[in-house]
C-alpha cells in the first residue's frame, strides 16, 4: 500500500461525492443545497488539483484538466452566489439557485471522469 | 509541459497546499463564530466577506475590522489565523525564491530558453563548437554577414561571454560537451535547418570526435574542423570531413605566396582581411640569411619554405632533441641549429643577427617571442620581422612591436572558415592567382587598388538564379543578352560605374579570371566580386529588380500593373487604327 497513493485517492474521492452530495436535491430549492457544503468541495477539489501539479504523463495531464474544470465550475458557481446574495437587490432567488446548482452538476461530471481515470490507472497498474 | 512549470509544480504542491488547507480553517472559523453588528444584533460573517478577511490579514496587507468590529472571540480566532496564514503565505513566498535559485532550477530555465530560441530559428544556421578565440571572431564575422549561428561550449564563462556580446541578432549558447552525441544532437545538430558543423575547440581530440559525430549521423551535412596536428587532420580526412584547417598550413601557404611575390601577399591580405580596416603595405623580402626562433609546428614549415626559396637559415630552439632530430632528418645541411631562446643578444648575434634579412618569432609562448622581435630590432634595424601571436590579449603588443608580419593562430582559422562559408569562390580565385606570373598579379593589383577606396575590400559572390536574382535571371531565360558591364553601372546614374571589379566567374564548373567587361552573362553563373561596401548592394539592386536592369541598360521600362499595360495597349491599338 501506497500511502501517497491512499492520500491522492482520498481527495479525488472526496471532491467527487462531497459534490454529488451538494447537487442533489431539488434543482432551485434552496433548503435542499447547503452553503457549508459548497464551500468544503471547492476546498477539497482545490487540495485534489495541487496534488495533481507536477505529473508528466498523459493520465496525470487528464486527471489535472478534469480537476481543473471542476474548480472552474465550483468556483463560478460560489461566484454567482457571492454576487447573487450581496450586490443583488433581490437576493438568492430560485432562479439564481438553478444556477449554482447547474454549475455544481458540471463539476460532479468532471470529478467523475476523474474518478474513473483513477480507477483505470489502479486496473491497469494491477496487470 | 515544460521542464520549467514541471519543476516549479512539483515543488510548489506541499506549499500550496498548506496555504489552502490553512485559508479554508481559517474562513470556517470565520463564519462560524458569531459576531455582533452596529446594531448590537448577532451578526454571522458569510463565506464571501470571511475569504476577503482572512486574505488580507494572510498577506499582512491588514484593512481592519471589516464590516463591524470583532467580537473578542472573533478576535482570538483572527490571532490564530493571522499566525498561521501569515507563516504559510511566507513558506510558500520562501520555497519559490529558493526554488529559483538551485542550480537545477536554473539549468533547466537555461536549457528550455536555448530550446525555445533554437525553435524561433527560421533561416539555415551553422552550429559552432567551441567558443573560444575563433569560435568569437567566427561568431562575430559571420552574424555581420547575416548567416545565423549556434554555440554548443562546455565553457561556463564561455557562454556567459556569448550572452553579453552585442550582437544584431540572438545567438543561442548551450553550455553543455560537444564531444557527448546527446549533446550535439539537442544543440542543433538534428535540427533541419542546421547547415554545418565547426569544429573549433582548443583540443584536435575533441574535434574529432565532434566530426566524428557528425559525420555519422548526419554524413550530408558539412563538417568543417580545426586541426594543429597533421594526424589528426588525416585522421578526420579519412571519413570525409569536409574541411580541415590547420593553422600552421595556412599560415605557411599564405607565407610562401609572400616568399614568390609581395603582390600576391599583398591580394591574400586584401581580399580575406576584415572589411573596411586599413590597408597593409607591401612587404618585400630581400635574399639573405634568416634568423628562425623556435622551430616547432610553425617554424618547421617556415623552414622548408625559406629553404626552397634558397635562404640560408639558422635555427634558435631550447630543446636537443629537436636539434637531433633536425639534423638526422637534414643529413649534410648548411643550415645551423643553436640551443637557446633567441631572447638574448648574445645567442642571437651568435646566429647572425647583423647580417639576417629576416627574423622569424615563432615559439608557443609570447614573451619570447616579443623579447627576440625586440632585442633583434635593436640589434639590426632592416630586418624583417615575422612574429607568431599566440594569445589574443597579446594583439595591442604585437601590434606596438612594428612586426611586419603577424600570425595569429585562431584568427587565421578564423578568417579561413569564415572564407570557406560565405565565399568559397574567393579561395578558388587566390588558388588560381598562385599559379598566375608576376606581370599578372601586378597588373591586377593596379586595378584593384583603383576599385576600392583605401580600406580593405568587400568579396561577395552572386549567382545568377531564380532565388539570389531573379530579374537578372529570368531575363536571361527570356533570351535577352546581358553583357557584365551593365550590372556594374550605378543603379542611379547609369554613367557612372561602381567601385567594384569582377574578379572571377564560374560557369559549368569552368573559372574564368577577371572576366571581361563585354562578356555576356548566362544563367546560373557565379561570378565573384570586390569593391566598396555600398557596391555589393546596388549590385543586388540590379539583380532583383527588372526596372534598374532596363534602367542600367537604358531600355523602356514597359508598365508592370494591369491598368498601366491597358493604358499601353489602348494608346498603341489607336496609333494603329489612325495609321
């Protein structure tokens, strides 16, 4: 057992069901998206992306654009609400929520393209 | 990706991932401890205003208690934040800088800039092995000429001393061993638009090898080395090394010309010297009795060529073993050898010094050499003097000590390799001129010394083809007779001509010396020039552009645009109508 490899897993992991479990639920109900949670896979997906920096091979370059195209997501979607929730008269509206939760729905597809690299590269590395 | 931002991420994930790990504790602590509003109502901190605070208290640019002031347990957090996020901002700040000072670091920036510039390449450059002294007048003679080059030398200072040198377009430098094939191959070597190989390292070792490379793996492509020994010269022949150019040999041919007519001399320093400096004089040499100083590499040849020009010489060198050597190799010689240095006057008046012609300097070591030019001066004013310059830093020495000649080992290879890539018509032409009698050298000294204006010449060769001329060219397909005058009047005022003279023309592998005027050219001729540095440009004037061609010639020029042929053509079809 790799403990580097444990580590790397763990987060890929992480990234990908704390997301899932924050774009599930009614798409413009608010009540059923928890900001707290948001915020705890952007943290995650971030430490997931550095600890993708670095790698030379071709998987490693896969894994580093789907994590990057999580951040992107998550990040604009902590935008939109950031904007939504204090320059905006109206506040968080149902509207404004579809959003936030649409863009997470991007980024838990990109986790899970990562997901299943990883799990190929582990299948591949057992032959 | 590049080694570089490979490198830099590498290093750069345990930091960052400190600085996130340490913002996003810091934020949630933030938003959720509870503070207390400007109305005294209990007031939470969102995760927006919380990532602005914790960001500028990390980065120490510290705004205050933004929005309402803290409350004491907002407080105690801000303190642990403030310590934490500071130390972890500062880590990875600190990690970055000395990241970019390892030597790794930096070998990897300066590997991936010469790969960079090597790809920015678009013209044909030759890759140069070695800078040194050559390797520098090389460099610099042949970035005036326009023709791109690449430096491969294991030399730090090397290539440190190519990076500050103002030339007018960038040459790369690789500090790395010619001699390993890796190496030559990433310098350039595989590169398609490498044009040629020098060879021009202190070691005949290392440039054998370097040919050897080369040779090798890429046997098409012209290998041109430096060479001080004779076996390794037939060594590198011996697989087809393009050019070897052997300091000593040269010199010594250049000296033997010297030996059979100071005109010819005088047309070698002229047509190979460096452009637009001062004229040497002429140099004659008397019939007598030659002092030889140093009878090495150099002073062996100069000795055959004084012998075969029936001068009696005497030999001044430290080492017996030569002095065996010599006469076992001599069996019956009048020539005399003396054991000593020839800096004394009394080794040298024992040579003859009062009666001698000639003193030749020639030892591996400079302050003798200047020593013997000086006391032989004092003691015999007429001589003339021929020093060997072995250190560049020597020249303004050299040059104080009223030497009439100066060989200079790394610029006369300089100045060879420099000839065989942007001229070699020009070594053809000397070539033939060694074969010439007098009455011809002098004559056409004459007429070179009319054709330029007191400095040193410009040699160039055109060549009459579709790329280097194509109005010329494509006249001449057309059938048109072009007689060589014509591209010798000036492109402005075609009663006037240039100050440049014809020296030589190739046509089907055949020379013709100093071509006539009234000859009329074909295509595909080379033909070799000499003149003033504003001639070889109007000249190209004439070969690019078919309207200074009908100038020069005086013909019409017919319209080149279609309105204009229109124009022509309507004003003709109704002079024919009215006729």
């Amino acid at each position: 057992m790799n403990l580097e490899k444990v580590i790397f897993s763990f987060f890929m992991i992480l990234a990908l069901t704390l997301n899932f479990g924050f774009f599930y639920g009614d798409v413009h109900n608010p009540d059923h998206h928890n900001i707290y949670e948001l915020y705890a896979v952007i943290v995650i997906n971030l430490i997931a992306t550095i600890l993708k920096f670095g790698d030379r091979s071709q998987l490693g370059a896969m894994l580093l654009a789907t994590s990057l195209v999580a951040n992107v997501q998550l990040i604009s979607a902590a935008i939109v609400w950031a904007v939504a929730s204090h320059m905006q008269a109206a506040g968080v509206t149902e509207a404004t929520m579809a959003t936030i939760v649409s863009l997470s729905g991007g980024a838990v597809l990109a986790n899970i393209i990562s997901v299943i690299l990883l799990v190929l590269e582990s299948s591949y590395l057992r032959h | 990706m590049s080694p570089v931002t490979s490198i830099i991420l590498r290093q750069m994930r345990a930091p960052l991932i400190v600085i996130v790990t340490v913002f996003s504790i810091a934020i949630l602590g933030m938003v959720l401890i509870p503070g207390i509003d400007d109305q005294g109502q209990v007031w939470r901190m969102d995760f927006f205003h919380a990532l602005y605070f914790v960001s500028f208290t990390a980065t120490t640019i510290g705004f205050g208690e933004i929005p309402y002031p803290l409350t004491d347990a907002q407080r105690l957090w801000a303190l642990i934040t403030i310590f934490f996020s500071v130390f972890g901002w500062f880590y990875a700040i600190s990690k970055i800088v000395s990241l970019i000072q390892t030597p790794l670091f930096k070998k990897a920036v300066i590997h991936s800039n010469f790969k960079r510039s090597l790809g920015q390449i678009n013209k044909k450059f030759y890759l140069i092995c070695g800078y040194g002294e050559t390797g520098q007048d090389l460099v610099d003679r042949l970035v005036k000429k326009s023709v791109n080059c690449v430096v491969i030398d294991n030399n730090h200072r090397a290539i440190e001393e190519l990076e500050v040198q103002d030339y007018i377009f960038y040459v790369p430098g690789l500090e790395a061993n010619a001699t390993t094939p890796s190496q030559l191959l990433y310098a350039g070597l595989s590169h398609e638009l490498c044009k040629g190989v020098i060879a021009v390292t202190n070691s005949d070792v290392s440039n054998l090898k370097i040919a050897i490379t080369a040779k090798l793996l890429y046997p098409e492509k012209p290998v041109i080395c430096r060479s001080e020994h004779t076996d390794f010269e037939e060594n590198m022949r011996s697989f087809n090394t393009d050019h070897t150019v052997n300091p000593y040999d040269t010199f010594a041919h250049g000296f033997a010309m010297a030996m059979k007519s100071s005109a010819l001399h005088l047309l070698n320093e002229w047509l190979t010297g460096v452009p637009d400096t001062s004229l040497s004089k002429p140099i004659s040499f008397r019939q007598g009795h030659w002092i030889l100083c140093g009878y090495g590499r150099l002073g062996q040849r100069i000795y055959s060529i004084l012998r075969q020009f029936n001068h009696s010489v005497t030999i001044i060198d430290t080492i017996t073993e030569l002095k065996e050597e010599f006469y076992q190799n001599n069996p019956g010689v009048d020539s005399e050898f003396i054991i000593g240095t020839g800096t004394d006057a009394a080794t040298l008046k024992q040579a003859g010094i009062e009666n001698a012609v000639g003193i030749v300097a020639g030892s591996d070591n400079d302050s003798n050499n200047l020593s013997a030019i000086m006391t032989a001066q004092i003691l015999n004013e007429d001589l003339l003097v021929v020093a060997r310059q072995n250190e560049m830093m020597n020249k303004a020495l050299f040059q104080a000590s009223l030497a009439d000649i100066i060989m200079h080992p790394s610029e006369i290879v300089a100045r060879r390799i420099r000839t065989l890539l942007t001229n070699p018509l020009l070594i053809d032409f000397l070539e033939e001129c060694y074969h010439q009698d007098n009455e011809w050298i002098n004559i056409t000294i004459s007429r070179l010394s009319g054709s330029i204006n007191e400095v040193i010449p410009h040699c160039w060769t055109n060549t009459l083809n579709q790329k280097e001329s194509p109005a010329i060219h494509e006249a001449l397909v057309m059938g048109r007779k072009i007689a060589l005058k014509y591209i010798l009047k000036n492109p402005v005022q075609r009663q006037e001509m240039i100050c440049c003279m014809p020296l030589m023309m190739l046509r089907n592998g055949k020379r013709y010396l100093l071509p006539d005027e009234e000859l009329i050219l074909q295509p595909n001729d080379q033909i070799l020039f000499c003149g003033i540095s504003q001639a070889e440009h109007y000249i190209s004037q004439c070969m690019h552009d078919i309207h200074t061609l009908n100038y020069v010639m005086s013909l019409k020029n017919s319209p080149d645009s279609l309105f204009g042929r229109y124009l022509l053509g309507s004003t003709k079809r109704k002079r024919r109508n009215n006729d």
